[in-house]
C-alpha cells in the first residue's frame, strides 16, 4: 500500500460538514497485504451505500484502507491505520466532526479510534472485544453496537460487557442483540442495513453531525 492514503472517499461532500468512515474485519494475525475484493471488505459495501444514501449533504463518506489484514497484537496495524485515515481527512476537510463504523476487527479498531477528538460516535457491527480493552477513549462519546445472538466468531457477551464498562466510563453507550444475527451479517441482512444506516444517522444528529 506505500503510497496509497489511508482514506478511501467512496461520497464527497463540498464543503465537507462530517464524515462517516468504515472500517471492515480481518484477522487476528495477518501480515498479507490487504485488498478491496477480500470477503471482509465486500461484506461492508451494501452498509457504505446505505449510510451514503442516507446521509444529508455535507456528509463525506468514506473507508479506511488497511496495509495488511491483522490486528497483529501490539502493532494494531488497523488501529494505525483508522487514525492515519482521520489526518488525512483533517487535512483535506479540517475539524468536522467524525462517525466511524466497523466490523469484527474493525469494529475494535473503532471503538479505540474513539481516542481521535474530532471522533463524535462509533457505530460498532459484531465488534471483537478481548477481554481487558480500553474504554476510556469513549468517554463522552456516542457508541452503539449491533451484535448477533449466533455470532460464533466473535461474542455477543463481551459486547455487553464492553458497553457496561463504557457506560461507567462515561459513554452514552448502547448494545442490542440482533435475534437469529450471525457474524457475517447475512441473515436479516436487509435490517442490518437499515439499522445501520439508521443509527449513522442518528449518530450524526446527536451532536457528531454536519454543522
């Protein structure tokens, strides 16, 4: 990827008022090079398309392009690469106010991408959430999570406990289990989306929004 921006633009905005960036999974080690026709990209495209139909003017949308495809323990590759693509987009668009949302792995790069100021809510999808990760980061932030009582890939209940921990942490924090839900979001996809786009929205309208 050396050479290529963080930040993917899949809906500009002139002037740029707010962004929602997505972020999609991966693995938890990987070193391969990350590319857009891998199954945990394609699966975000209907949500990037819902939220781009959804959105009011002035909302950029975009994607984080990861390097390689693991969180790879302390290097948090997609973590790096969540906060390379929110300098980009200060740069190009300066201090708007940011809604990021992701899947699985990328749903806890995310939710610690909350550390970024200019980050308003997270809108986190079946996120992975190992035990002992930081909350912190989202106090006095919006955080929503939608989660699929199948999920057999990543816990439901530790999103629970994650939201708990942020709530007490000062988030507004909410979860809902999605009935029948599993990981890769496919059954009761139609309602995935909407949700989802739903919930950008309102994310965007509860102070993360377009000025």
């Amino acid at each position: 990827m050396t050479g290529q921006s963080a930040l993917v633009t899949r809906r500009a905005a002139d002037p740029v008022g707010a962004a929602v960036l997505f972020l999609h999974g991966g693995m938890e080690n990987g070193t391969g090079p990350a590319g857009r026709w891998q199954p945990a990209a394609l699966r975000m495209r209907p949500f990037v398309r819902a939220a781009a139909a959804a959105v009011g003017e002035g909302v950029l949308v975009g994607e984080v392009r990861y390097r390689v495809r693991g969180w790879n323990g302390a290097a948090a590759d997609p973590l790096k690469d969540a906060l390379a693509a929110l300098d980009v987009l200060a740069g190009v668009a300066g201090d708007v106010p940011v809604v990021l949302v992701g899947h699985s792995m990328g749903g806890r790069a995310a939710l610690r991408a909350a550390c970024a100021p200019q980050v308003r809510g997270v809108l986190a999808l079946a996120p992975w959430c190992p035990d002992g990760e930081p909350v912190e980061q989202l106090r006095g932030k919006d955080v929503v999570v939608f989660h699929g009582d199948r999920d057999r890939i990543t816990d439901p209940r530790a999103s629970q406990a994650l939201v708990e921990r942020a709530a007490a942490a000062g988030a507004r924090a909410s979860v809902t289990l999605v009935p029948g839900g599993d990981h890769a979001m496919l059954r009761h996809a139609g309602w995935w989306h909407r949700t989802a786009a739903r919930a950008v929205t309102g994310l965007l309208s509860s102070g993360a929004g377009a000025r």
